[in-house]
C-alpha cells in the first residue's frame, strides 16, 4: 500500500510534464491547479472554454489556496496548445503563422549592408593609399581613431605647431575623400556598362 503512493506520484509526475509541450510547472500550487482545476471549475459552473471571469478566479483561488494569477495562467495553459499551422477560419484562408511579424531586418537587407560596409572600408582603405606617412598618421589619429588625439600631442610629436597640423589634417582628409570619390565613380562605371 506505501507503494501505491510513489507509484501515484510518479504517474501524476509524468502526466504534469507530457501535458503540453511547454513547460506546465512543477511548483505545489500549480500541481494542486493542475489536477483539481477542472473540478473547481465544475463546481461554480465555469465550463464554457476561454478566459474565467474576475469572480470565478477569485472563487477558484480562494477555494485551492492558491494565487489568483496562478489560477489564471493555468486555466490558459489547460485550454491546449495550438499549432501555428492550424487554419484561422474553418474556411481554411490563411493560418496563425501568417499573423506572426518579425521586426529584425531581412536577410538581404543584412547582406546588403555588409556589403555596402566592405566597399566603404574598401574605399578607404584605398583613398589612405593617397597620403604620406606623416599625413596618414594625423589623419589616422584625429579622424579615424576611438578616442582622438590632441592637436598638441601631434604637434609635439612632430615638431610643428598645432595650427600645421590642424592644416595637414584638413589637407589629409581633402585628399582622402578626393580619392573616395574617385575609386566609387570607377567602381559604378562597370555595373552602369553591364
């Protein structure tokens, strides 16, 4: 007889976690709903599928001993799960799947921006070409870097005042972007004689 009870448990256990292919819960309250839920119901005479009435779960929560939430997320989860392939209508004119909407951004719009984001990098890292050393390290250090350094620290480094370098700069971009220009129009000019 001190079998019967393991062998119950363990038949209930297996019965809580095949339910549904989600997870039902395993806590004592959501056992005790999930075996006595029905009956509960049956008592008030809630039987009509669908959400419960504010009155009905507060019977059924005060009746179990349970949270009213508890209650609620339960009767949800007994109603059965439901396949995204199933039919909105009986007619039979589209499904749930249909109705779903995805946010993230499309395959081809991601390659497309990776892409477009190799051919700049491209671009620049051939408009640098360009540049002397000396104007592609201030370049490099006042407009490409993540923290850019000062015009004094430039300056110090190669022994010019900071309004030369400030000069080498905007000479150093002009020329950069010169060459951005350029290596993009040739590039175009293929796909515009495909």
């Amino acid at each position: 007889t001190y079998a019967m009870w393991w062998i119950k448990a363990a038949i209930q256990e297996y019965i809580l976690r095949s339910w549904s292919l989600v997870k039902m819960g395993t806590t004592a309250n959501q056992k005790k709903l999930f075996f006595n839920l029905r009956k509960a119901k049956g008592k008030i005479s809630a039987l009509e599928e669908g959400d419960l009435k504010p009155d009905q779960v507060a019977q059924i929560a005060t009746r179990l001993g349970v949270p009213e939430q508890d209650v609620i997320d339960m009767n949800r989860r007994l109603s059965g799960d439901t396949s995204l392939n199933a039919p909105l209508r009986e007619e039979g004119e589209g499904e749930w799947q249909d109705w779903l909407v995805d946010n993230s951004p499309s395959q081809e719009t991601v390659l497309a921006g990776e892409q477009e984001g190799q051919n700049r990098l491209s671009a620049l890292r051939d408009a640098l070409g360009v540049l002397n050393v000396r104007e592609r390290r201030i370049f490099e250090a006042r407009r490409l870097a993540d923290d850019p350094i000062t015009l004094e620290d430039l300056s110090g480094e190669f022994g010019v005042s900071r309004e030369r370098v400030r000069q080498i700069e905007v000479r150093a971009f002009e020329k950069v972007q010169e060459a951005v220009k350029r290596n993009l129009a040739t590039r175009e000019l293929p796909r515009a004689g495909a």
